[in-house]
C-alpha cells in the first residue's frame, strides 16, 4: 500500500509559518497599542495634576505660576494630541494585523480540511483495497473447497 501523501503540504507549511509570523506581528501590534494607551493615560494624568491648583477661595492668586500652569497645560495638550494620534495609527495596525491573521487562519483551517478530506478518501481507498483482497482469499477457499467436495 502506499503512503499517504497530501500534494500541497508544502503550500500548508509555508501558510503555518506565515501565521506564525502574523501571530508574532498581532503580538507586537498589541503591545504597541497598550504602550501608546498608557502614554495617552499617563499625560491625562498629568493634565488633572496640573488642573489642581493649590490656591484658596480669598487667598492671593499667583499670576506668574497660573500662566507658567498655562504654558504647561498647553504643552501637555500638544503632547496628549500626539500621543492620541499615535494611539490611532496604532490600532490601525493592530486591526490590520488581526485581518492578516484570521485571513491566514482560514487560509490554513481550508488546507487542513482539504488534508483531512483527501486522507479519509485514502482510507476509503485502502478499505476497499484490503476488502477486494479478502474477497479473493474467501472465494479461493470457497473454490478450494467446492473443488475438494467434488474430489
């Protein structure tokens, strides 16, 4: 009997390396994400901390420290909006790379159901061959027999 041998194996192999690889790209995608999420997190952080003035109703106000406040915030602002845009293109990425990934994934579950359909069919095929076989062996003691009988 011979072996059983699926054609496009190697095209099988090459797409589980690529799913490895887009597997490998998904997981960096993420961490990127969660890096600028936190970036974007730290800076509102930031921006209440320096929302909160230490002043007092009827105390004096500081002019110089609230334009210096100002400044800061502002520059915290143009921070915030870079770091939101970097937050985007992150997850721009990562919803790239997660579409790469589960294209791949079908890409290899159809390869996989192939495989397994045309090993069932060769299985169906040995079955059948090794049922011819034994037919012959049973109709050969059934003629040895019969030739035996009517010796």
């Amino acid at each position: 009997m011979k072996k059983f041998e699926f054609r496009l194996q190697r095209l099988l192999w090459y797409h589980q390396q690529k799913k490895k690889q887009a597997e490998v790209l998904l997981q960096q995608a993420v961490s990127q994400r969660e890096a600028a999420f936190a970036e974007v997190d730290s800076i509102h952080k930031q921006i209440e901390r320096a929302c909160q003035l230490p002043e007092k109703i009827g105390g004096l106000i500081d002019v110089a420290a609230r334009k210096s406040m100002g400044a800061h915030l502002q520059a915290l602002g143009r921070t915030l909006t870079a770091a939101q845009e970097k937050l985007q293109k992150t997850e721009v990425r990562l919803r790239e790379a997660n579409q790469v990934c589960m294209q791949i994934e079908k890409d290899v579950e159809g390869l996989l159901h192939l495989r397994a359909q045309q090993f069932e069919e060769y299985q169906d095929g040995i079955a059948y061959q090794q049922q011819i076989a034994l037919d012959e062996v049973v109709m050969r003691q059934w003629s040895m027999r019969d030739a035996d009988a009517t010796a």
